[in-house]
C-alpha cells in the first residue's frame, strides 16, 4: 500500500493586484494573494519545506527586485517561515517569490529541476525572474535533480517519485517558466496537487475564467494553457493548491 503524508500550507509573504489583473471578470476589487509555503511529513523522509516564500534578502539583491516588490504589492515576512528541523526542501521552479529564502536556509538537501536551474542562469533578473545571487554557495553538492529519481504513474499522472514509494510524485507542469513542478500527495484524507504557478488562482480552473497577469509574463503561453487545460481534468480527482489562491489551501482536506 501506498504510504501517507501529512501536508499543510501557510502564507509566508503576500502580493496584491486587482482581480482583473489576474483574470478575466476578477472585478476591481483588489485581490490579495498568499505566497504559500507547504510543510510535508513523510513517514520515513522527515519534514520537508515546499518552496520557501518571500525574505527580506530579496531586498538587498538589485534595484529591479525592490522595484517589482513595490510593483507587485509585497509583504515581505521577517525572516524564514518557522518549521520543525528540515529534512530537506523541494523547489518548485526559479522564481524569486518562491525561493527567495533559499540562502538563509542552505538546506542540507534540495529537490528542485535540473532543466530550471539551469534556466535560471540564463538572463536577467527581469527575464527570467530570478537572481543567481539568491542561490547558496556550494547548494550543488547539497542538490538532487528530480529528472534523475525514478519515473511513477499515479491514476492518469506520471511524475518522478520523490521517495521512491509513490506518496509524493514531482509532476512537470510546462508553461509558467522552464522546469517547473508541482507534487502530487497521497495524504490520510485524499489526494493533494500542489501546482505551484501553472495557474494564478484556483477561480482558473474551476470557474473556467482566463488568466491575465501571470500569463502576460509566461515562458510558453500556449505550453501553460495546455497545462491548465490539463489540470482541468482533474479537479475531480484530486485537491489543487496553487502557489498564490486565497481560498484552495484553505478548504485543504
Ligand atoms: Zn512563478
């Protein structure tokens, strides 16, 4: 039998903008939106940090940063998000509001995309999103490419088995950047797809409302509508928690 995991999100950071920014009848009112960390416990692997949230670091990076932080409305929390000793964090692709804690943490172990890290040292921090400099020094040697564990089918999703026992699969999900991945969780109440960016909010998916803003800065617009029109398929199937949606973290079951 496929094992079990705990997993919970909180926000660590926030932006804003308003709702039709994002999508397509998201109204004028302005939409405030959680920038999510997970927390994910696995029997045998320990505790893991899914993504890292906003950190003050960002600020001391460039003038670009702290001019899009202002553009984009950030909070930025003090510090790192609190958890229990790490075993590990997962990455779900390089983008600032989602590893932006990284070299505060040098984590000991990190999963993340060999195809997006390698992307991520190919423009500038307005291109792509990222900035090198919020990479720890030696974090290599302390890194595991997703594309290297073995491949997994749960239902209709294949993804790469994070540990090796089916409960978490890292599922491609093309569009949004180069290399990113959600995870695909079988927790004690049922299945939980954290999608990181491959939509903007769950309103997307679930009320069929065309996204505006994340799209505008997509890698791939036409690889992140397939994405999206993928995941559409499944929302019967499993719970959906993207990265910056107000609502689907909080009804998690
Ligand atoms: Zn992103």
């Amino acid at each position: 039998m496929t094992p079990t995991v705990k997993l919970r999100f909180f926000p660590w950071g926030e932006c804003a903008a308003p709702g039709l920014f994002l999508m397509r009848g998201g109204g004028w009112r302005t939409i405030r939106q959680p920038v999510l960390v997970g927390l994910l416990e696995h029997p045998r692997a320990g505790c893991w940090l899914l993504d890292t949230g906003l950190h003050p670091h960002l600020q001391e990076v460039d003038w670009s940063i702290r001019l899009f932080a202002r553009f984009a409305r950030m909070r930025i929390p003090e510090g790192l998000p609190p958890t229990p000793r790490l075993d590990g964090v997962f990455l779900s692709h390089f983008h600032l509001d989602h590893g932006a804690g990284l070299k505060a943490l040098r984590p000991e172990l990190l999963l993340t995309s060999r195809e997006g890290y390698e992307s991520s040292r190919l423009g500038s921090t307005s291109h792509i999103g990222w900035n090198q400099a919020l990479w720890p020094e030696g974090q290599l040697e302390r890194t595991r490419w997703l594309e290297n564990l073995p491949r997994r089918s749960q239902g209709p999703v294949t993804g790469f088995d994070l540990f090796e026992d089916g409960s978490v699969l890292a599922v491609p999900l093309p569009g949004h950047c180069h290399g990113q991945y959600g995870l695909l969780c079988q927790t004690e109440a049922g299945r939980v797809f954290f999608v990181a960016d491959a939509v903007g909010h769950s309103y997307v998916l679930t009320r069929g409302l065309e996204q505006r803003l994340p799209s505008w800065i997509a890698a791939d617009r036409r690889a992140e509508k397939r994405t999206q029109n993928w995941l559409r398929n499944l929302i019967h199937w499993c719970w959906m928690v993207p990265s910056h949606c107000p609502h689907s973290y909080l009804a998690l079951p």
